[in-house]
C-alpha cells in the first residue's frame, strides 16, 4: 500500500517500537464501515501570536529566527484549507519545556516552543520560531536526534490526520536517526527535509524555509474547482 | 528559486514534490506543551456529546503490561472531539455521553461506539480501534466487531468499573496478550 513511505509499527533500531508495536496485523474496514471520515467540527480560537513562537514571552527567545512555511494538500493536490496545524519544538540548546526532559540544557525563558495556526484557502500555513537545537536521547550509546520541528495536522476527519517531523537541510545526524531511517524509502525521507529558501528569507530578519505536507486520501471539505 | 518560491505562493507543488502522503513519525515524549489545543493550556477532557454522561477511563499498557504514561487518545463520538495525554500509570479519564446506535450500513446498523485514536512515543504511525461498551444492544449483531476475530472483540469492549457507578474502563494492550484490534480504515 505505501511502498515504504510510511514507517512500520515494529522497528527494533527504535528500540520503543519493541513492546509498544501491536504485534497483531490491522483489520481493514470497508469504506462504509469506516469512522474516518466522521466529520470533526470545529477548532478553538487562534490567538494572535499562535504562529508566531518568537512573540509569545515578554522577550525574544534566543536563537536563530525562522520563518517555517508551506501547504497542506490531499494526495489529489487539492488545498486541504482550514486544517489545524499544531507544532511543537525544542529550544535553540535542545531542550523542551517539559517536565520530563532532562538534557542538561538551559530552559530559554522566552520560548515556549509551541504554535499552531489554521491553513489559508489555499491550504498554506506559516509560522515565526527559532531553529531547534539536536539533543540527546537514550536509544542507544550516544544518541542524538537531528533537529526537527514536531507537525500535527487535523483537517475535517481522521482521514487527513497526520503526526510527524520536519527536519532542516544537510544535518549530519541524519543517517544515525532510527527514527527518520523508519521510512525505508530514501525519497520518502527526503521529504520530511524541509528547504531553505531565500526568496522567503526576510532581509536583516529571518531565514526561510518552506515545507510541504500531503495528507492521505481526499479531503472531506467540499472544494470547487481542482487545482 | 522560482520553483521554490511557487511551491509555496503558487497554487501546485513544483514537480519535485509527488503527490504522495508525508510520512508520518512519531508524536514522541514531549507532546503535551504542544497539543493544547484548548484557549486555556489543556487539552480536550470532555466531549461536547449528548446522552447519559459516563466518565471513560482508558488504561494504556505495552508487551510488558507496563503502563504507558506518554500516550495521547484522540476520541471521535458524533462529531464530538477529545484529546488527553495518559498519566504516569497510562490513564487518561474523559467525560463524555454514553453513545448512541449507528445508522447503516444495513438494517441493523452498528453498536454505540467511540473512535479512539492512540499516539505515543514509540508509534511510528498512529492507530485507530473503537470502543464498545459492555451490554449494550447490538454488538451481537455489530458489522464491525463480526469482522474481528470472535476471541479478540473483548478487547474492544469497555466494561463497568464496579467501584464507580458511571464510570467505564477500556483496557487498551498496544501488544501481547490481550492486544487489543486496531483498524485500518
């Protein structure tokens, strides 16, 4: 079905996967047994520096200022609009604002480290933040995520729903990554990469990168009119 | 560089990009500052759904039978939407209405029923399974749960705690005995 695009539950490299893979293979349902596509109505309000991380402590946080954007299309290329995306990141040193992240790290008192917003007609999303810092982790000797931004993608249904990882170009962690090397297919990873991109770099202000996600299937939201 | 440009301003992807779904990845350990989804910081504990209020307590475990405290469910009940992170012994607690019968397919219909979908570190993919609560009038004749396995459907099934009249707890096993039956599609 996805020749290697997506990851499978089990694999040992990532050593969680080991007793949290359901074992047993999925019951495929018809269509019209299906609860994915159960419309979810509607999102809660967006505040005004949700998709700006740089804006939402009383200073700016430290690190190198970003500029995250791109579009949210189904797998036919139609704009998925109005879909909520959520992201989540380490600091510019590698540490979360979480409890249980115990990297010997600072905490940046200006950063929180999560935004979300809500995609455009034309399925685009951006957001303002700081690029996250590697940080360790303890699956196996020496360990080191490569820096990513965590997406969270919620269209109409559960049919477009998508959790997952953007990554920025040319890091070197990226061949020691279990969790990305997951996606046994080399181009399927490559799009998890996102790419910078000068011409949404702002003069004296920020770097640019732009990122595209297609979610699966068809979106629910009736659209006039392809693209 | 125009390519670049119109892959985000434009209205088509530039052709190097195929029209094929991100992959996913984990949610990871540190999800909860980050799905907040409500104004107030919280996540979403009780759903907007009509009926006979229950409180639904789902109880996370591994292989190991080990709770799973770094879970997220996801409900679906009619439109009505949740969305909490387990605890450090792998439970998260919704409010929520009992459920209502299905219309369709067929005559019969389906078994009142939750869509739950379970994220956790250590879930490269997200899963989706369905809750069934115990003696209720048409899970003997549910198309769905006549698609599992007959020795498997208990695990879809939420049963009464005794020890809390309205409250109902949803074993869900991600592997090993008792693993509970995940759906695709």
């Amino acid at each position: 079905m996805n020749k290697g695009t997506q990851p499978p539950l089990l694999y040992p490299p990532y050593a969680s996967t080991v007793r949290r893979a359901p074992l047993e293979p999925a019951i495929q349902l018809p269509e019209s047994l299906s609860n994915l596509d159960q419309p979810v109505y509607g999102w809660w309000p967006i505040g005004e520096t949700d998709n700006d991380l740089t804006r939402q402590q009383p200073d700016e946080p430290q690190g190198q200022r970003i500029i995250v954007t791109g579009r949210v299309v189904d797998e036919d290329g139609r704009p998925v609009r109005e879909a909520l995306v959520e992201v989540w990141q380490a600091n510019a040193a590698g540490r979360y604002r979480h409890q249980k992240d115990s990297h010997p790290a600072p905490l940046d008192p200006n950063f929180t480290g999560a935004g979300r917003t809500i995609t455009d007609p034309d399925g685009r999303y951006e957001f303002t933040t700081i690029k996250p810092g590697a940080y360790p982790w303890r699956n196996h000797d020496n360990a080191w995520r490569p820096a990513h931004i965590h997406f969270s993608i919620f269209g109409t249904s559960f049919r477009t729903r998508l959790v997952t990882q953007m990554y920025f170009p040319d890091d070197p962690l990226f061949p020691y990554d279990p969790i990305m090397h997951a996606i046994a297919d080399a181009r399927a990873r490559a799009r998890l990469i996102s790419r910078f991109d000068l011409s949404l770099t702002r003069p004296d202000w920020a770097l640019g990168f732009s990122w595209n996600i297609v979610v699966c299937g068809a979106d629910a939201t009736p659209f006039e009119g392809r693209v | 560089m125009r390519r670049g440009r119109d892959a985000v301003r434009g209205t088509s992807l530039s052709a190097d990009e195929s029209l094929v779904a991100t992959s996913s990845q984990t949610v990871g350990p540190f999800f909860h500052f980050g799905l907040t989804t409500a104004a107030n910081g919280r996540m979403i504990d009780r759903l907007r759904a009509r009926g006979e209020p229950v409180t639904l307590a789902i109880r996370v475990t591994d292989g190991a039978g080990e709770p799973v405290p770094d879970a997220m469910i996801e409900l679906l009940q009619a439109g009505a939407f949740g969305r909490l992170p387990t605890d450090e012994n792998g439970v998260c607690e919704f409010a929520t209405a009992r459920p209502g019968r299905v219309a369709g397919p067929g005559p019969s219909g389906q078994a009142p029923h939750i869509f739950a979908c379970v994220f956790a570190r250590g879930l490269l993919r997200h899963l989706h399974t369905r809750i069934y609560f115990a003696g209720d009038p048409g899970i003997e004749t549910d198309p769905v749960l006549a698609r599992v396995p007959e020795g498997r459907r208990g695990t879809l099934i939420a049963t009464p705690d005794p020890g809390r009249s309205g409250r109902w707890i949803f074993d869900l096993r991600l592997q090993g005995s008792g693993e509970t039956v995940f759906f695709d599609g």
